[in-house]
C-alpha cells in the first residue's frame, strides 16, 4: 500500500505542455493530461490510492510500502529521471519521461536491468476528474483504453497484462540487459487511437532536445548545476504552444500541513512569469522571452485597464474556484481547490513586474514590438489614476485591502521603466508629467510607508507590521543599497521575520499579528523571500552573510534540486507546490549576483 510521499520525496518529468510528480517509490502520483490545468487521470498525491496513481518497481507484498529507490538522480542536465533500487536479487533501473510532444503527450517508462534477475510489478489505476470518475478499461486491437466521457487514455507494452480490483496489472522479471517499455497516452476519446509509441527513439530525441536548450545557458559560474536545473525547471513550467509559464504543475499542496492554506498554481501569474522571464533573459534564453510577450500580448488584448493578476495557460481570463469534496488532501490538508479566486484581485505591484520585465527584454535587444511599447504607455495611464488606490497586494491577501508600500514602489518601478523607454526614443508620452508622477509616488512612500522611530519600511501605509516585499526596495532601485531607510529595513526584517533557522518569513501570520492575510493558520518561510534576503546582504557589502544564506538555501533543495514554495522550520521539510517558479527563479538571480560579486566559497 502506498502513501504520498513528502514533498521533496517527488520528482519532476514534463514535456512543457503538462508534468507528472514521481515518488521515490516509483508511484507517479499526479498527473494532469493533456494540458497543465486538466483534469488529473493520478491524483493519488491529494488522495488515496483510490484516486489514481502508477506504480513500478520491484515486487513487494500487497500489505507492505513499496521500497523507496536506492539512489536517483537526472540523466544529465535533462528532465530524465533515472530510479535505480538494489534488491536481494540485483538491481534494476527505471527511466522515466515525457518527450517533447508532436502528437498525442506521452508518459514513457522503461524498465532496464542492471545485474541478477529482480521481479517488477506495474501497477495502474487510471481515475479521471480528479480520482472521482472510473473509466471503461477494454482491450482493443492488442492495447489497453481507458475510456471516459471525453477523454481516453491508452496504455502500451510488450508485458502481458491482467485486470483486478479496477487496476491494470503486468507481472515479469527483467534480467541484466532487457529493456522493457511502458507507455501511457492520452487522446480525445472521440478521435483514433494515438500512434504507437517508440519509446527508444523518444528517449533518444527526448536526450537531445534537453541537451541542445541547456547548450544555450550563458552563466558558467561556480553554482552552474543548481542554475541550470532551476532553468530546466521553469522550462518544464512553460506551456510551449502559447509561451505562457504556470507557477507550479500541482494544486493544494498545503503551506502548512493539515491547514486551508491550499491554492491551485496550475496558471500563468504575470509576476510569476515576469520574474521568471527576466531569469531567462539573463541566462541567455531569448526564444523563452519573445514567446512570453506575445502571450502577454493576446492575454491582455488591448485591455489593460482590466489587467488581470493571472490568467490561464492560453490568456483564458475565467479561472472559477471550486473544491473538490471527494479529495481528503495531501496529509489531510483540505480543502483541495482548483482554480483560483484571487485571478480578479486588484494588485498593483503586477503593472510594475510586467514593464520591468518588458523593459529588460527591450534592454537585452529583444527585437522592438511596437504593442509592446504601446501596452506599457496604457498602463501607466492607468496608473496615473489608480496608483494611490488600496489593493490586495504582492501575497494576494483576502482580507481587507491595504495601502501597500511594495504595491506602491512597484508603481513608481512601472513609471521609471516607462520614462526610461520615452528617453530611449522608442517610444512617445508626456515625459514630464510622467516624471512628476514618478516623484510622487516616491515622495509617498517616503512619508507614509515609513517608520522613522524604528528605521524601517512597513507592510502598509500606517501599520507596524513588516513585510519581505520591502527587501526588493534597493533590488528594483527605487532606493540605493547604501541608504540608511533600505540597511534599516533589511536589519528589521532580519530581526522580526526570521524563522529559528534563519530563513524569511512573507509577513506575520501569528500572535497579535493573525489574520492580517484574512486566512486561518500559518505557514514556513517563504524560499523566495529568503533568497532575497541574501540577494540585499550582498547589495550592502554583507557579502560572506549573503553567500552562507544562499548555500544553505541550496541545502533545502531536494535530491534533484527541486525546491516547493515554503520550508517548514518546525517539520523541516518542504511545503507548498511543488516545485516553484517563484523559488527557483530567485535561485538563479542570487547566484548571478553573488557571481559578479565574487562571493562564493572554494
């Protein structure tokens, strides 16, 4: 009987349109086919066993956990994953993947022996909408079909294969040198069946395609491996027919273990994409960039003035949320949502992330789009009216809206990045009242968003409350690094948001503090914050301090280099979904800082 994992205990595989979580144990236990935001066909990872899943690996007793691999790593700088378990008989190997899709999405697995001769079982229950739905499972012409309402799912090996207790079973041995293949595609179940697959010379091509894009990567510093598998990353999290990039392939996985704080990741936030967006700029990867503005282009469609925050994988601007009764959760931690509710919220901080990021991509000689330039006049149109407005902010609270100082210096960030682009002479506005504005904003947060007795910037206008949003003040220069308020600010923080081990905290969601998010519960400390922290240590000349934070941030990652969105410093573990662009995007940019600076060990 097999139980979810922890977090860290997943690996990723993707073919960039969709992604599978695969155990140590050899369980795929999530699975959403064919886009990102589908319906799960394995959505054991919210559930049970009864929920979906696909389990291979060595035979074990029914009533027993199935043995964890003995060691797995990624073949190379690729999304292969390779599990190989040492057993009293031999050792085997299982390589898992998805190859980059020109038809049907695939997930292959081939099962490799290595030495003796080790007995394997397969197990597959496919369960569609979410582990609620059994399909009609029947053989047709050789293949194996799951059939259900729209969707059929076809599974494909030489093994012979048996049904029981609404599972598909395959029972072998493989001895040193077989290669046995399983493959699972999906298809409309209205159409024919896909083609059959050829899982060597997928492999192969899949090998290829990972080598030639990580052949592009520009940085070669002394954090290379954890900056390339960050990239691969969040080239796994892009949707490659629309360029559109999601936060995360999972839903629900909880901020903290048993709580409510469960949120569906599975779409494209525009800061999300725009931060990751202005990592793959710097690493070399401009194809990723130009794909990323024309999505932005469609989503936004000559509407600025009703950005939203997030929109679907394709620009879709309807993103309902809903919970999915029949899931208990992961480790009981419901409700289990998909879609999201916050997709409507007013966040000013988002008009400053996406004209950074278009103003780093004019700056990196992205070929001139002139809606491009036209979009980023619209917007600060419509700052010129709503920037002093209330909002719910950068962490998307769902109490009341706040005055937020980040919210406020992201403003100013889209103002400045505008005028920039007037005073580069590709593009034309009111220059000086652009520039008068761009004071004002300034002058604003100066006054109202800071405490003198305590030499800090707070979380909002007039609160006492901190806020890691503040630490990107001097990173977005809105303030130089030097400056007595942004050294105030970074000690403040240090002080007051740091978890026993030393990482950030988002804000405070505990004691006199609770409810200022408008949500029960608590949460870890956020990577990406922590990331930042070190990115302002080393802004400020604490450069050894930065670099000691930054490496025991790397310490977090999984085995395959994989980081959630929280640390739990109670549980110590990884939590929140899983893995996160906001956290490996931050990894990338710190090492490139702490590159330039020289400050790194060995």
């Amino acid at each position: 009987m097999h139980v979810a994992g922890r977090i860290e205990d997943y690996a990723l595989i993707g073919d960039m349109q969709t992604a599978a979580l695969v155990c140590r144990d050899g369980t795929v236990d999530w699975l959403c086919l064919p886009r990102f935001d589908s319906h799960a066909i394995f959505a054991g990872l919210l559930g049970t066993e009864d929920h979906g899943f696909w389990r291979l690996g060595p035979a074990h007793a029914p009533e027993e956990q199935p043995p964890a691999a003995s060691r797995r790593r990624y073949r190379g700088d690729s999304l292969i994953l390779e599990s190989e378990w040492d057993t009293p008989r031999g050792t085997v190997r299982v390589t898992d993947f998805m190859p980059p899709r020109d038809g049907a999405p695939q997930l292959i697995r081939i099962v490799e022996g290595v030495s003796g001769r080790v007995q394997m079982t397969s197990a597959l229950r496919m369960r569609f909408s979410y582990g609620r739905v059994v399909p009609w499972v029947r053989r047709h012409e050789g293949r194996t079909v799951a059939v259900a309402g729209p969707d059929s799912v076809w599974f494909d090996t030489d093994c012979q294969t048996y049904g029981k207790d609404l599972t598909t079973y395959a029972d072998f041995t493989v001895a040193p040198g077989e290669r046995i293949a399983f493959t699972v595609s999906w298809e409309p179940s209205h159409k024919q069946p896909p083609a059959l697959p050829e899982p060597e010379q997928s492999l192969e091509a899949t090998e290829e395609f990972w080598r030639d894009w990580v052949d592009q990567c520009t940085y070669h510093g002394p954090y290379r491996e954890a900056v390339v598998r960050s990239l691969i990353t969040l080239k796994a999290l892009t949707y490659a027919p629309t360029g559109g990039i999601v936060a995360a392939p999972t839903t629900s996985l909880p901020e903290e273990i048993g709580g409510v704080r469960n949120w569906d990741y599975r779409y494209t936030w525009l800061r999300d994409a725009a931060i990751t967006l202005s990592s793959l700029l710097r690493t070399g990867y401009r194809e990723e960039a130009r794909a990323w503005r024309e999505w932005l282009l469609r989503a936004v469609a000559g509407d600025p003035e009703n950005l939203q925050i997030m929109y679907g994988i394709a620009g879709e601007r309807e993103l309902g949320e809903a919970e999915l009764d029949w899931l208990p959760g992961y480790e009981n931690s419901a409700p289990v949502r998909v879609g999201n509710g916050a997709a409507h919220q007013l966040q000013l901080d988002v008009y400053g992330e996406v004209t950074e990021a278009l103003h780093l991509a004019h700056m990196t000689g992205l070929s001139r789009n002139d809606y491009a330039s036209l979009l980023q006049l619209k917007l600060i149109r419509y700052l010129e009216t709503h920037w002093n407005q209330p909002d719910e902010g950068i962490w998307e609270v769902r109490g009341p809206r706040r005055h937020f100082v980040h919210s406020k210096v992201m403003a100013w960030v889209a103002v400045d990045r505008t005028i920039k682009l007037i005073e580069s002479g590709d593009a034309d506005g009111p220059l000086e009242k652009w520039r008068e504005l761009r004071d004002d904003i300034h002058r604003d947060v100066c006054e109202k968003g800071y405490d003198q007795e305590r030499n800090t910037f707070t979380q909002s206008y007039g609160s006492k409350e901190l806020d890691a949003s503040l630490l990107l003040i001097p990173q977005m220069g809105f303030l130089p690094p030097d400056d007595k308020r942004v050294i105030g600010t970074i000690e403040a923080i240090q002080r007051e948001l740091s978890t026993s081990d030393g990482f950030i905290l988002r804000y405070p969601t505990s004691g006199e503090h609770a409810g200022v998010d408008g949500l029960e519960g608590d949460e870890g400390a956020f990577l990406a914050c922590s990331f930042w922290m070190a990115d302002d240590l080393a802004m400020i000349g604490r450069v050894d301090e930065a670099r000691k934070l930054f490496e025991r941030l790397l310490a977090l990652r999984n085995d395959l280099g994989l980081l959630a969105e929280e640390w739990d410093p109670r549980l110590q573990r990884q939590v929140g979904n899983f893995p996160q662009a906001f956290s490996h995007v931050p990894l990338i940019d710190t090492a490139l800082r702490l590159t330039a600076s020289g400050a790194y060990g060995g």
